[in-house]
C-alpha cells in the first residue's frame, strides 16, 4: 500500500507582492481540499517574517499530486508565481514518524 505523500511548500513573496501571493495561495485551498486525492492542504504564514507562507500538504499518492499539478486553477497560479515569488518554491517532503 502506497504511504500519503506528505510535504510543506515554502513560498516568499517579493518585497510590495505579499498580499497578492496570499490571495493567490487562499484560491488554492477550496479547490484543492475537493479534490479526491487531496487529504490535507492548510496555510501558513511565519508570524516573524510576513509574505513567507507554508502550505502544509498531504496527498493520497504521486498519481494524486500530479493531478493537483494538473488543475486549471494550479496552473493559474503556477503562471505569476515568476512575478510573486521572490525564489523558487522549495517542496519539502516528509515522513511521518508517530501519530
């Protein structure tokens, strides 16, 4: 059996594009959490560092994050991440080790 693939996405906004990347990131979250595979997808910000944002994700399987990947409403936001982000997004994946 396929464990869930679990992962934290850290996005830092440019300097003036932190709101628009937080309203960016806010539009994922309805869509996401229906999708079938999606089992967790919550947003943060770092309260010491404003415009830097962890999405805490989780997904049944890969098969199931590259639907995610897939979706118009992904692919929306993928297309101004250049202008929002000011370096790359960093997918941290993870292992669960209790419950």
């Amino acid at each position: 059996m396929n464990k869930p693939l679990v992962s934290l996405a850290v996005l830092k906004a440019k300097p003036g594009k932190e709101e628009a990347l937080k309203a960016g990131l806010l539009t994922l979250i309805e869509p996401t959490r229906a999708e079938p595979g999606n089992l967790d997808y919550v947003l943060f910000e770092r309260r010491a560092e404003p415009g830097t944002f962890y999405m805490r994700e989780a997904f049944k399987d890969q098969a199931a994050l590259d639907a995610h990947f897939a979706t118009p409403y992904f692919q929306r936001f993928a297309a101004t991440a250049d202008d929002l982000l000011s370096e790359p997004l960093q997918l941290i994946f993870l292992e669960q080790v209790s419950n």
